[in-house]
C-alpha cells in the first residue's frame, strides 16, 4: 500500500511570504514595512501558517502510520506562552529543560500530561517543581534517579518517568556513526540501564512508562532513524522483560534538519516520520507485542522557517579592495549561531524584493566583537540605508538563544496572520534592563 500525504519541503522562506506591488516583502499579508514601523527592529516574526503546516507535516502522516503517537515540541527552539498556545491547538505537546521553561509551559494551554521535564543536571527545587504538578521527568542518569527514590518518598508524590538511553548513534547533518561508546553529557549508559530499571521496579511510587533517545540535531539522513528505531525497539523489548509488563511509551527525540540555504537538502518530514514509525511497527508487531505510545520531540523543523529577523540597515561601510560591510540594527546578541557554530542563513534586502542581487555585502551586527558578523559574503540588490534587511529562518535557537550584549534590549516577537499580526514577546526596555541592578 502506498501512502502519500500533503507535505511539501520545508522552504527557505515562510510559506506565506509575498511581495507587494511596491516591491517589499509581506508575512502572513503583513508588509515588512509595517511591521518595522510598528515595532520597530530588530524584529523576530513568526508565520501562523508556516507554523501550523510544519506541525501537520509531523501529525498528518503519523495519523496514519502510527496513530497511538504524541508530538511533543522541544521547547529550547523557542518558548513563549503565546507560540505554546497555537501548538496546543495543533495538538502538540511541549519538552523543557528547566525550571524557566516549565514555568513557562504551565502558563500555557498545553495539558499538563503533555509537558516532558529533561535535563542532564536539574535541581533539587526543579525536580520539587515537575512532580508537584505531575508532570512527566525524563531521568537522565542515575543521580537524578536516586534524587527522585528520595523527594518521592519525601512528599509522597508519584513520578512518571523515562529514561534517557544511549542508542549508539550519534548523527549530525551529513555525519551518521553507529558506536558503542557515545561520548555524551546527556543519558543513562547501556551498561547502566537494567541497574537503573531494577532500582526503581518495584517502587509503587515511581512509575517507568518507558525509554528516550536523541541522536543530535538538522539531520539530512533517514537511515540514522530507522536504525533508532530498531535499537530503542530492542532495548524496549528487554525493558518490557525486566518489567514483566508492556511497555507504554517510547521517545525517539527530534532532530530533522532544515533548509538555510539553497544547498542544504533536509529530506520531507513525513518521509522520516512514515519511514521510523514503519520500523516501530514492524519491530513490535514481529514479536507479537503492543505498539507502545510513539513520542517525537521536533524542535527545529516546527519554528526555524516560521521565523525571520528584520533589521534596519543603519550604515554602509566600503574598505576598498577588501569588503562592503552592511551594518544592522541587531546581530549576536538577537543571533548568535554564526559566531557560535558558522551557521549559514539566507538574506535579502526586504524593501527591495524585485531588484536582482548585483552587489557583494558583508553583514555585521553593532556589538562591541569584530566577530560579530552575520556574513560575510553574500549578494544582495543595491542596499541603502533605512533598507530593511530579512534574514530567513531564525525562528529556531535564535530568540531562545539571545542575550543583553551590550545592553541591547531584546527585540520583539510578533506573529502574523491573515493581514494582522499579534504580538508574542514585547521589546524590552532600558528600565527592564536595571531591573535587576542594586544601588
Ligand atoms: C532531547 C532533545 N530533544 C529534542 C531536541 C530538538 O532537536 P531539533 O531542534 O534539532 O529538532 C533536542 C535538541 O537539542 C534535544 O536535546
């Protein structure tokens, strides 16, 4: 039987991405020039319709494939309450890495149930925090497991745990190796595991529903996961043994790799998800098991095309013979993965969307670090200053990862719909940034 679903390649630009007679670009029927206008810049702005269809791309065809399933967002991509608020809608769930993140969940509308607590090192107080409302804790290592044997016992609370294993995979982009020793901060050795199991098997206040794995991050391959699938397949089966009872759930991370530039080839989303979730089912079936709850947690390819950053090009500076640099409004401190892992984005002038790109420009944001350079080499039409420059899927790890360098206050987030757009995040402000200051 073959099965087709409506998913189209994740794109450079958000979905809803126009331009207007004028030539400027326009989100989610939003014009570029209004919303700097109204916000001002730098400006994070995320796609509803981009957001809601990179959601599906995970939902439809496990559907399908795989209907006992939960998509469960990975938060550290970028949280905020109102951008939780439309993944409820859309029936995903959310993971956290902190108490800030959990915090940030429990005021949104994702239901508790759906709320997963990782994290290699959290606190006593954290720990306090996710079993006092329930909510479901990956173990990391076995510390954490002895912590939790303790706080359960102390406050006669119940948790309902995963462990988080190893799956002697690690992949990245076009790197793919199967090896027995994982150097890792994050998960349980596989020597360690059945030790962890019986540890806690026969506590009735805490409650295994299963094991998690992630194998790294903008994945271009599916081979890498449907070799995830048989291992964590395997060591659910020897899990289930050990337990004397099925197995509910298993938790295969997130992950797919996305499109920054016109040469990166991230495969469709359904591709991946149809081809693991077919592993899944084969491997449990085969052995005459239930098919346990499949959990995927996307973080990447749910929100990096949803968002783009706007900036106002404040000055342009020619050293002859060397470079032009185009100077913006924000830079490392709004974005700080090309300084960090020479992430490569895809830029343009968005006030001149119809002029071909004629002239080689250098973009540099205004923080006090000759590194702080967005680019360094890219053609783009004629910019002038007051230009509004776009920079294209910034919607993952971007605001998630952004500072008060200098002082900048953090930039605004709005979404946009259907001509309207809402905002997420304020910009913060000069007392916001003494707010803590003692004096
Ligand atoms: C445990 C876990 N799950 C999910 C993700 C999401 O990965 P991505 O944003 O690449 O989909 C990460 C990212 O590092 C992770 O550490």
């Amino acid at each position: 039987m073959t099965m087709t679903f409506v998913n189209k390649p994740i794109t450079i630009e958000p979905t809803s991405l126009t331009t207007n007679p004028d030539g400027h670009y326009a989100i989610g029927g939003v014009s570029v020039t209004e919303l700097v206008h109204q916000y001002g810049s730098p400006l994070y702005v995320m796609d509803d319709a981009t957001l809601r269809s990179n959601c599906q791309s995970y939902t439809n065809p496990l559907q399908t494939v795989y209907p006992n399933h939960l998509v469960v967002y990975a938060g550290k991509a970028c949280l905020t309450v109102g951008l939780l608020n439309l993944l409820s809608e859309e029936g995903l769930g959310v993971d956290v890495v902190s108490a800030g993140e959990l915090y940030t969940a429990l005021k949104s509308n994702i239901p508790q149930p759906n709320i997963l607590f990782h994290g290699n090192n959290k606190s006593r107080e954290e720990l306090e925090m996710a079993l006092k409302h329930s909510i479901r804790i990956i173990v990391d290592n076995e510390q954490e497991l002895d912590s939790l044997i303790e706080l359960t016992q102390a406050y006669q609370l119940r948790a309902r745990i995963m462990l988080r294993t190893k799956p002697e995979i690690e992949a990245h982009t076009h790197d793919y190796i199967k090896t027995g020793q994982i150097d890792s901060k994050f998960g349980i050795e596989k020597s360690d595991l059945l030790r962890c199991v019986r540890k806690v098997k026969d506590n009735p206040l805490i409650h295994i529903l299963g094991l998690h794995s992630h194998i790294g991050s903008q994945i271009f391959d599916i081979e890498p996961y449907i070799d995830l699938a048989t291992i964590m397949a395997e060591h659910t089966v020897r899990l289930s043994e050990e337990l004397g009872r099925p197995i509910e759930e298993i938790n295969l991370g997130g992950g797919i790799g996305i499109k920054y530039t016109h040469s990166d080839d991230p495969p469709l989303v359904s591709d991946v998800i149809v081809a693991m979730a077919k592993q899944l089912v084969h491997e449990f079936t085969s052995r005459g098991m239930k098919l346990p709850k499949l959990i995927v947690e996307p973080g990447r390819s749910i929100v990096g095309n949803a968002g783009v950053t706007l900036y106002t090009v404040g000055g342009i500076k020619e050293i002859p013979g060397v470079k032009t640099y185009l100077f913006i409004d924000g830079g490392m401190s709004d974005n700080i993965r090309p300084m960090l892992y020479q992430s490569q984005y895809t830029f343009d002038i968005a006030t001149k969307a119809k002029q071909p790109a004629i002239q080689t420009y250098a973009i540099a944001g205004k923080f006090c670090e000759s590194g702080d350079v967005l680019t360094h080499n890219v053609s783009l039409p004629h910019a002038e200053v007051g230009d509004i420059m776009i920079v294209f899927d910034t919607g993952a790890y971007n605001y998630s990862m952004s500072s008060n360098y200098n002082r900048a206050p953090r930039p605004a987030m709005v979404t946009v719909s259907n001509g309207k757009s809402h905002v997420w995040v304020k910009r913060e402000t000069l007392d916001d940034l003494i707010r803590n200051d003692c004096y």
